[in-house]
C-alpha cells in the first residue's frame, strides 16, 4: 500500500473513530462504518488523480 493511501484512508479512520461512539447500537456502528468505508474508496481515485 503507497503511502497516499495509507494517509487517506487513516485520515477517514480517525474522523470515523471520533463520532462512531455516539453510535451505541453495534449494527448501527457496523453499518455507517461500511458506508464510510464505500465512500471513501470510492473517493480516493479522484483524490490521486488531483495530485
């Protein structure tokens, strides 16, 4: 894994990890974790493509 990838999904990962505990229903937390995780690997490619 390149180091772009690394920062971006780590960047998503700490922003997911701050507002997952007002989730306190686990198949909520599992649920907007997989919606994030989609999102953001759907973003990356234009994000590379900017730098």
């Amino acid at each position: 894994m390149d180091m772009l990838a690394l920062m971006f999904y780590g960047t998503i990962c700490g922003a997911l990890s701050m507002v997952s505990p007002q989730f306190t229903n686990p198949l909520v937390r599992i649920s907007v974790g997989v919606v994030v995780g989609f999102i953001a690997a759907s973003f990356l490619p234009i994000v590379r493509s900017w730098l």
